[in-house]
C-alpha cells in the first residue's frame, strides 16, 4: 500500500486520523494562505486544501496526501485564527447567542496516479449566551489562539455550543465521513 501523509500540523486532525487507525506521516505544507482569502468560503477552503495537499505531494512519491482547511464564517464575513487575546475576544463576542458555519474543505492527492479528489462539508453551529468574563477567562486559557474562530469544539470551548446541525468533525477540521470514501476510492481503507 501507498504511505498515507497528513499535510497538517493540526493536532485535532491528527488525532482524528489515528482515532481511525490509520498509520500516517505529518508532513505540514506551510502553504501561504492571504492569496486565498478573497475567495468565498467554499472555494476557499477547496482550493486551500488542495494547495497543501498537491504541495506536499510535489516532493514525495509513492504516497496518498490528505490536505485540509477549516473557516468559520459569520454573516459571510470568515473568521480565521486570532492574531492576539483582544481578536479572539472580539470574535466570540460576535459568535456568543449566534449562528454560524464551519466549512472545512478536503484533497486527497494520489502522487503514483496524479489523480486529486477535492470536496467540502459545512456545519452550522449554535452557541449560547456567553457573558463577558466567561469569554475572557476562555481567552485567558489559551485554547482559542490556534483556532478558526476562536473556540474548539472538542475542548473548553466547546461549553459554549448549544447545538450543530452537520458533523461534529467538520467542526473540528477533518470531516471523517467524507475522509475515508475518497481514501477509499485510492484504494486505502479504515478496516
């Protein structure tokens, strides 16, 4: 079988990968993301998943790479990872008693048969009511910083959610349930 690389440095996404039992390489693609920032979300996303993906696999062979990107989008305007506490402040005042949407696009780039399958999934997410010192003691707790959005779902953050409508793991960066059909038609398969 091919070697499986995650081109992401995504400590969320990694644990995903293993959660399903996949023996993997991280090989992070370091693509620069600002080209792609005036793009819609959805384009976005695809084509930055494809960027890291098809990066990565322009130096190595023999391998399938798995490329992924997540936004969070209010209103339509995307909120990426906070540049500093008083950004992610601000962020969650804007999500606390709100919609929004996660989009996390996925490629999957084969480097022995040059074929590249791109898709997307979307969640919508609901947070409660968040009052002003609880986001700060979140901020405080250095979970946000990293973080499309400012907030995981999988950590303290995600006390904040009241409810999803879409999958829990697009949320959190690798939407599982398309993962393993596009490995799957590379021929790599969970089971």
């Amino acid at each position: 079988m091919d070697k499986l690389i995650l081109a992401s440095a995504s400590p969320r996404r990694q644990e995903l990968m293993e959660m399903l039992g996949f023996n993997f390489t991280i090989v992070p693609s370091k693509v620069d993301e600002e080209k792609y920032m005036e793009l819609k979300p959805v384009e976005m996303v695809k084509e930055l998943a494809r960027a890291k993906a098809e990066k990565v696999a322009g130096f190595v062979e023999n391998t399938v790479v798995i490329g992924s990107d997540t936004v969070v989008v209010l209103d339509d305007e995307i909120l990426g990872k906070p540049s500093d506490q008083s950004e992610a402040v601000a962020m969650l005042k804007k999500l606390q008693n709100r919609k929004h949407s996660v989009f996390t696009g996925i490629a999957i780039c084969g480097t022995v048969s040059g074929r590249v399958k791109v898709d997307y999934d979307k969640t919508d997410v609901f947070m409660r009511p968040i009052s002003d010192e609880d986001i700060i003691g979140y901020v405080n707790t250095g979970e946000p910083m990293d973080k499309a959005g400012a907030y995981g779902i999988q950590g303290v953050g995600g006390i904040f959610v009241e409810k999803i409508e879409g999958s829990y793991f697009t949320v959190m960066g690798l939407p599982i349930h398309k993962l393993v059909l596009i490995l799957k038609s590379f021929g790599v398969s969970v089971f």
